[in-house]
C-alpha cells in the first residue's frame, strides 16, 4: 500500500464536502477559475494545508530537472485536485490529473466538475495502480 494512502483517503471526504459547499452557494455555470478560489478558501476554513502550481522534478532517463506544473490543488501533500467547470469530463481530464498524480507520487486524486447540477455526479476519484493494495 502506497504510505499516504490512508491519509489522502481521509481528506477525500472533506475534500467533496468543501466543493459540495461551495456548489450550493455558487451553483453550476460560473468560470473555473471562480470555483477554485472559493474552494482553496473553503479548504483553509476547514483547516486543510494547500498548495497549488508547484515545481516538481522531473526525470528522464539521465535528465533531471524542475517544472511547473499548473496543479490546481495539492492536499496535504498526498490528494491531487483538479477542478472544472464543463459540461462533460473528458479522458484528457482524468489523463492530466493521474499524470499530475504520478509527477507528485499522490496516490489519490480527484476531479470535481462544477458544471454539473448536482455536484456528486461530477466527482471523479482516482487512485494510483497499486497504492491500495496491501
């Protein structure tokens, strides 16, 4: 099991208790960009540590070296989050957020479409291969 499992698995729940918040005050229709702001504040009221756009190493093959990368919300170090505001989640939403996964070695991740009437049925989780298993 992957060493942060556990603790990304406890934020995932309060994770989609924030956005589910932020939905019903902010409704469907509204840009990304509003949604991620006032869910970041939601998390800090609740107490979560974020972080957002960070530089990660990159590797390949005798090439190391730092990128951005345009995160949208990084848990505790330990739950990807990435937020839209569409009117459907595509294969490319989940592609980008479990490459963003892997980049940070998150075992977990989420994708929360805002666009959708009732929130829930835009949430996405993810989980790295293996990082539940025993």
């Amino acid at each position: 099991m992957h060493p942060d499992y556990e603790r990304a698995d406890r934020w995932s729940p309060q994770v989609i208790g924030a956005a589910i918040e932020v939905h019903r005050d902010k409704g469907p229709g509204l840009l990304e960009s509003i949604y991620h702001r006032c869910l970041l504040h939601e998390l800090a009221l609740r107490g979560a540590p974020v972080e957002r756009e960070l530089s990660v190493p990159i590797t390949y093959k005798d090439l190391v070296f730092e990128e951005q990368i345009r995160l949208d919300l990084l848990v505790d170090r330990c739950l990807v989050v990435e937020i839209k505001a569409v009117e459907k989640l595509l294969p490319i939403h989940l592609a980008q957020t479990l490459s963003y996964m892997r980049l940070l070695d998150a075992p977990l991740g989420l994708v929360i479409n805002f666009h959708e009437p009732v929130v829930k049925d835009g949430i996405r989780r993810l989980t790295l291969r293996g990082a539940d298993q025993p």
